[in-house]
C-alpha cells in the first residue's frame, strides 16, 4: 500500500489562493465608484451581450471579475435568492448585506472543499435613500468580505488602479466627473500613458437612487459618449 | 427558506432555465399554487369580478371594478384587480380573490425574473404563453370552485400595435380582436364594448369606453361595483403603449365617470346629471 503524499493545510490554501488570484488577474479590472445620485460601475468589455455588471434587485446591483461562466452562475444565484427572498417576505427585505452572505458562505465552501476555487471577484451593492446609506461589498474567491466606502477596484491590477481612483476621488462628484475618472483609471498602466478608451470598448451601469423603484440602468454609448465629450470641452 | 442563512443551495445555482417557476418547482415547490395538496370541502372566499380590455390607436386600455364579493356580501369596496406585469404589459384578474393576486405576483417576478437573467424582455406572445402555463398549473383548484380567469394585454414591441389575450381554466389562450371582458359582469361589459368600441380611438375616448362598459356592468351584475363618487373610489384604468404601462389618475377618472353620468342621465331622459 502506497502513502498518500502528505500536504500541510497551509501549502494547500496557498494553492488554491494562487491559483485563484492568477485567475482573476488575468481579467480586465471593474471599477466602482459612488457619486451624488448613486453608485457607478466601470469595465471595458467589448461584448454588448456577455455583462460584468448586472441588475440584482431593485436597488442592489452586481459587479465581477474572472472567470465569465463561474461568476455568470453565482449572478443567476444572486438573482434566484434576491426574488425568493421578496417573493418569501417583501420587497423592503432583499438587502445587499444578506446576499453578500450568501456569497460569501458559498465562496468560502467551495474554497475549501472542492478541489478547484472560484476564480471570481465579486462586487455587492446597494444604493439607499442617501450616500451615507449606500453599501458597497467587495467579495473574493475564499469568501473574505470588506466593506468598502466610496469607491473599490476589482480584477488584474487593482492595486495600482486603486491608487489613481483615491488621488482623484472625492465624495459628492457629479455622474459626468466620476464617469470620466472611471475611464481614466481603467486606462492606466503600469508604465506607459494612459489609454483612451472609446465609449463602445466600455460597460458602464448607475444604481440611481432618484429611480422610482427599479434603480440600475446601463448608460448606452451614445450617452457616454456625450459625458466624455464634455471632458474634451473643458479640457 | 431554510438554508438561506448559509451558502447558496444547489438549486440556485442550477443552469439551464431562466424561469422564476422552474426553480421553485426544483428549490420549494410548496410555494407554486398548483403544487399544494387540496384540502376537501368547499370554501367561501373573496371573489373579484369583472375587467375590460380595449384595443386603440397604439395600445390598449385595460380597466377593473373594485369590488370583491363573498356570497351576497360585499368582501372588499377598495381591491385592485389591474396590475402592471412589466413595463409593456398589464393584466387584469376576476376569480377568487387571493389566488388570482398570489398568481400575479408570481406573474410579475416571472417576468422580471426572466428579463434580469437573460437581460432582454419576453416578446407578448411569450408573456401570455407563460400565463397560460401558470393557469394551466391551477386546474385542481378551478375544478374545486377556486378558479382564476386572468386577461392579458400589452403593447406588442415588435408589431407597434396593442393586444389582448384571454385564458380559459384549462389554460386555453385566445387572442382576442378588439376588446374583450371577463368576470360575472361581463357578458354586459361585452355588450357595451360592442356598441361602443370604434377602430382608431384616441386614449381619452378609449379610457371613456372602458368606464361606460363598467358601469354597464354594474349595472345588471350585483357583483360588480360602479365608480363610488361619494367615497371617490374609482375603477383602476390603465393604458399601455409605446411608453409603457400609465395608471390613469383618480383626478381625470372622476371627470370620465362625471362624463358618463351625465350621458347615461341624457339616455334616461333624465336630462343632464346633477
């Protein structure tokens, strides 16, 4: 009888852990970031069909990084638990912080017990009835949870992007300022200038508190292509 | 709902349907209408009567009493029977009570469901066939004296003209030309529809031909409550059109409901209504 290689459990989540973040790194970043009448989401995808950011609920969106079928499938589940959750009790009850939970729960299981992670990097936001009540998770492959204010970056090289997005952050900007911030940073390198981004390489979406009930819209090119416009103008 | 506090159950992650009742058939199939075991026995409960639907120039109107009655009583003076079930499209309920306002909810986050999932909308001759299968599931509870008769109208995107289906308790789905009631008062609201509908109605004519046709109904049928000016209750009325569903106010109903008492008045050689 031969003896199983002993592994330390130590060596093991190392692993995955590196195996997962390669993964994610791989994948163009998301940028989110709050302004005066709500939380928008940044990412440069070509696809007008294959969504980074997607509509959750009424007030709760979803936005991810990685590996597209692992996170299109825990979107769909996100989906299910936030229309069971309302059908279940009520509208008022579906709340980011208990999705976040759910994922958070299903990221950390999968992690540890089954033998490949989830390559993903999940985004959970709620937008409430004023910029202090807004909610922003940030969620990773092992079901580690933050909560983030203001703004995060999600994906390859969130580091570097973060730090450009606080340079240029402020609470309280205007929709049209943190759209262009966002592509800005979206455009940065490492070394190199900044690329300029054309409105039909991005997806962009707004959770938009001043929205009735449904508040996630996506901002087609042709708006966007307006707000980066401006930015011209005044530049 | 058990294992929400946790990790995501299985079902919710299953692939392959984008369906909000395929996935409670798979995760707590307790929770369909149809699924639950029936009790024997009969059951007195609020029953919600008659809706009117109209075709016009670039939609249709869709309009309900608001009463619902439990034998000779009169169970509530205030229910909604109209709905929006999404943006383009509205439905309109007679039958008993709770179950035809259970089945549009589930109507509502089925199509809901389906468009955040897929990210597009459901074309109307998809939005029926779904109501059709949802009323079909039901057929235990029509066969015990709780049966649900739905209408459905919307504005067909693809077509640019307004629609109307109709649903039988075996699910049957039938377009229907025009305008068309369901209910106890229908059979007067057809009659009125009939004498008064035209092709080619702006909305405000529209709007009066569905109150006339309600009030008809009111009328003859003890089960159908007219506009209530004294308490200002009035029929719920909606239009769909390319804008998508609009809730006629209570404000313009009380001057159509005015309007077509006055002309009734006229009719009765009563002169002009106070």
């Amino acid at each position: 009888m031969t003896m199983p290689f002993y592994v330390s459990p130590e060596q093991l989540m190392k692993d995955r852990a590196d195996y997962a973040r390669k993964g994610i790194a791989r994948g163009r970043s998301v940028v989110v970031v709050a302004y005066d009448d709500g939380i928008a989401f940044a990412t440069e995808n070509p696809s007008r069909a294959l969504h980074k950011i997607s509509e959750i609920y009424d007030r709760i969106a979803f936005a991810a990084v990685g590996k597209y079928n692992e996170f299109e499938n825990l979107r769909v589940a996100g989906v299910r638990y936030a229309d069971l959750r309302g059908y279940s009790y009520d509208r008022s009850d579906v709340t980011a912080r208990g999705l976040a939970n759910a994922y958070a729960q299903t990221l950390g299981t999968v992690f540890t017990t089954e033998s490949k992670p989830l390559e993903v990097e999940l985004v959970v936001a709620e937008v409430g009835d004023s910029a202090e009540d807004d909610q922003v998770y940030r969620l990773s492959y092992d079901g580690s949870v933050a909560d983030e204010r203001g703004h995060v970056v999600l994906g390859g090289q969130a580091e570097l992007l973060a730090e450009r997005l606080e340079e240029g952050w402020r609470p309280g900007m205007a929709l049209a300022e943190v759209v262009r911030l966002a592509v800005d940073v979206l455009g940065t390198q490492q070394d190199g200038p900044v690329r300029r981004l054309e409105p039909t390489q991005l997806e962009v979406a707004v959770l938009d508190r001043t929205r009735p009930r449904r508040a996630f819209r996506r901002l087609p090119s042709a708006l966007l292509t307006d707000l980066l416009v401006t930015d011209a103008g005044e530049g | 709902m058990t294992h929400l506090h946790g990790a995501l159950p299985p079902a919710f992650r299953m692939t392959g349907t984008s369906s909000f009742l395929d996935f409670l058939a798979a995760h707590d199939p307790s929770l369909l209408p149809g699924a639950r075991p029936l009790p024997a026995g009969e059951v007195t409960a609020p029953h919600g009567t008659t809706i009117v639907a109209l075709a016009f120039d670039g939609g249709v109107v869709m309009a309900g009493d608001r009463r619902a009655t439990a034998g000779s009583m009169i169970a509530s003076r205030t229910i909604e029977k109209v709905f929006p079930a999404d943006e383009y499209s509205a439905v309109g309920i007679a039958g008993t009570a709770g179950l035809a306002l259970e089945l549009v909810r589930l109507f509502q986050l089925e199509l809901e469901h389906y468009e955040k999932i897929e990210g597009s909308l459901l074309s109307l001759e998809g939005k029926a066939n779904r109501l059709a299968t949802m009323v079909r599931g039901s057929l235990g509870l029509a066969m015990q004296g709780l049966a649900v008769v739905p209408l459905f109208g919307g504005y067909d995107l693809d077509a640019g003209v307004g629609r109307i289906f109709s649903f039988d308790v075996t699910g049957g789905r039938y377009e229907e030309r025009d305008h068309h009631a369901v209910g106890s008062g229908s059979v007067f609201a057809r009659g009125s529809l009939k004498k008064l509908w035209r092709p080619g109605m702006a909305v405000p004519d529209a709007v009066r031909t569905a109150v006339h046709a309600l009030v008809d109904a009111a009328d003859d049928d003890s089960a159908t409550g007219g506009p209530d000016t004294l308490r200002r209750i009035y029929p719920v009325v909606a239009t769909v059109t390319a804008a998508g569903y609009l809730r006629v106010p209570d404000e313009q109903l009380a001057e159509v409901c005015r309007e077509v008492d006055a002309a009734r008045g006229r009719a009765e050689g009563a002169g002009d209504a106070p």
